[in-house]
C-alpha cells in the first residue's frame, strides 16, 4: 500500500477495514483504492491537499480550507479513515467528534466562541450578518448551559450536538458516497 501504483491485497484490504472500524464493505475500499490512485497524481502513497482540490465537491465546499489542513499528505489508511466520518455506518459520536476537530480552528482541544464564529462565517457567508450569527450561537450556547466565555472540550460538543440531527455526505468518491439523515444545530444556523 506504500505505492499508491500497487494493487491492493486481501490482507491489506482486511487491515483498512479494521482501521476504520468496518464501516466499509471490501467492495467500497477497492472503489476508495482505485479513487485514491487517481488523486495520488504522482503514485507517492499520499495525498496533498491540492489533490484533493481536483474534487469539485470538495474544492466548492465552504469548510475545504479547514478540511486541507485535516487532509494534507494522507495515506490511503488514513484517506479511508478520514473518510469513514462520512459513512451512513458511523456512529453519531464518530461524526461530532469529526465536527469538533473542523470547529477546533487553533487545534487547542476546545472551541470557543469565536471558533464557531469563524466556522459559521465559511459556512453562511454574506447570507447572515455577524451579529445575526453571534446572536443566534449565544442562544444556542445559553440553552445547552454554557456562554459566549465557555471554552467547549470535545466532551461538550458532543453532548450538545448528540441529540440534534446532523448530515454529512460525501460526493465525488464513486461508490463509497455516503450520507446521514441528521444536521448539526452549529452548521446549519
């Protein structure tokens, strides 16, 4: 698996699946194969995040500057993990915890105000003011208990988001696209 030129194996095959928790099919991780050789332009065994801005879907995506920084330099284990929190499978936790490291702006382990702020911007552009959308995360901080000064641990985000609906997907990744009928309050305001 080292060169992304090589073919998968069976046993190679099985250790993906265990990495990412099974929840691909055999099937699905020699479709992600053959879709991570077409994004390894230079069959390096990783992908840099210029490569992955040859996905339309993934370049259009108003987070794709947060998610080049989770992506850069990525071996196919790692693609398929990364990819695994897009899964219909993935646990509801296994998706949060996806969300707070996107949300995590500084990488520091917790999010605070102005980490959400800045995420909300990239997701509603000039279609909220910013004082649209520090009202609407001050209310929705304020309900689940916490403040505009509350520094959230991953712990947090996910008791705040565990109960609301959330949707991920994937596209541009042939069979493997995947989605989840749920949407985060944070994203979606």
């Amino acid at each position: 698996m080292g060169n992304s030129s090589s073919m998968l194996t069976q046993y190679d095959i099985e250790e993906v699946q265990q990495h990412c928790d099974n929840l691909f099919t055999q099937q699905e991780i020699v479709s992600l194969y053959q879709r991570f050789c077409q994004l390894d332009r230079n069959s390096k065994g990783y992908i840099l995040s210029d490569e992955f801005l040859s996905v339309p879907e993934f370049a259009m995506n108003p987070l794709s500057q947060r998610l080049l920084k989770m992506v850069d330099g990525l071996n196919f284990k790692d693609f398929v993990a990364f990819l695994s929190a897009f899964s219909a499978k993935a646990s509801i936790q296994r998706k949060i915890e996806f969300m707070f490291k996107v949300y995590d702006v500084d990488f520091n382990g917790k999010v605070s105000f102005n980490d959400i702020i800045e995420v909300l911007q990239d997701l509603s552009g000039p279609f909220m003011s910013d004082d649209q959308r520090k009202q609407v995360l001050s209310q929705l901080l304020e309900e689940a208990g916490y403040s505009k000064e509350s520094q959230l641990t991953q712990e947090d985000f996910i008791m705040i988001l565990g109960n609301s609906g959330l949707k991920m997907e994937v596209e541009g990744f042939d069979d493997a696209k995947a989605s989840v009928e749920m949407e985060p309050k944070l994203a979606s305001v």
